[in-house]
C-alpha cells in the first residue's frame, strides 16, 4: 500500500474510534471507577442495622441513665462532579430513647442523620483511594421530640443530644472500618492490569 492509502487508513481509524487526551481518560476512568452505585453499594450493608446502647450515665453526677435502641435507613449519597470527585453520604436514624432519673422515666423519640464524607484520591503507584473521614458527633444531626416541658428541661440538663451523636458517630465509624467497606476504598489498578493481562 502507498504512503497515502497508509495515511488514509489511518485517518478512517481514528476517526471510527476518536482519541482524547490523557488528561480526559484519566477523569473519565475515576469517575467511572467511583460511580454511584459502586460507593453505594459498599454502605447498603448498613440499612436496616439496629444496636442498643447503654444505659449509660449522664447529667450532673451521672445519676441520670440514657438507654436507647438505634435503626439506621437507607443511606443517599450524592456525588459532586468538581476539582475534586467527592460524595456527601447521608444515614438516617430513628431512636427510641429512655432517660431513667430512678424516680421516673421519660421517653424521647429521635430522628435525624449521620453525615459522612468522602472524597477520591489517587496514589503511588497506580491506586485510586476513597478517603472517608469518619464522622465525628458534629456530624450527626438530631432531632429530639417530647411531650412535656419537663421532660425537654430534663433532655437540655442530660445532655441526651450530644450522648446521642457521640454513640451513634462511634457506631458508624466502627462499621466504615469494616472489611467489606474498606474492600472497595482503594482500588490496585495496576494489580488488576497485570491480572487481566495474563489471561
């Protein structure tokens, strides 16, 4: 074949199958390696969950004693497409809450959310890292409803709320340090090249 058929097949080629940039591939592949669905799919194993704390002593002396059975939701997660790829993972919570003051008791009904973040980061040599910061009690909002003003005074004097955010931030940060999370918090792209290379 000529020089100019070579150039002009070529030309076909590359017009069938369009180049971009080196720059353009990688920030196609990362957010293709981290898709919605995939980090989603690393907490869906959190919906659902309940666990109990306490009773634990709280208010001035700690006479007082908070026990509460916890349900985590669904989470949502939302990607945000910036300089960065980051996610904004939100977890429900409803909470059944007893506050034990021996004398009487008081029962709170919570709702809220755990708010966690985590953003894509890349590394040596060849590794794409999600970075979760794991919550801290700030991060998780309540909301904490009863029926009397007593029981609101009380609430405000036990310090039910930060109890609360501070069990429920513990709890889940436990769980992100769990194997099938972290399981897909870092991905060896070069270790699976050079396995599906061999095959």
């Amino acid at each position: 074949m000529s020089e100019s058929g070579q150039r002009g097949a070529a030309e076909v080629a590359s017009a069938s199958r369009p180049y971009i940039s080196y720059e353009d591939f990688g920030r196609r592949f990362l957010e293709y390696a981290a898709s919605e669905s995939r980090i989603a799919g690393a907490f869906s194993q959190l919906t659902g969950a309940a666990f109990d704390f306490g009773p634990i002593g709280v208010g001035p002396g700690r006479l007082a004693k908070v026990s509460a059975q916890v349900r985590l939701g669904e989470p949502v997660l939302v990607r945000n497409l910036g300089e960065e790829i980051t996610f904004d993972l939100a977890i429900p919570l409803n909470v059944d809450l007893l506050l034990d003051l021996t004398v009487d008791r008081h029962r709170f009904d919570v709702d809220g959310a755990v708010h966690v973040h985590l953003t894509v980061r890349t590394a040596e040599p060849l590794r794409v890292i999600i970075d979760i910061a794991e919550p801290r009690p700030s991060d998780v909002r309540v909301n904490v409803a009863t029926a009397t003003r007593r029981g609101q005074l009380l609430r405000l004097l036990a310090s039910v709320d930060h109890e609360i955010r501070r069990f429920v931030a513990r709890y889940v940060a436990r769980e992100i340090r769990k194997p099938h999370i972290a399981a897909v918090r870092e991905i060896d792209v070069a270790t699976r090249l050079d396995a599906a290379w061999k095959v």
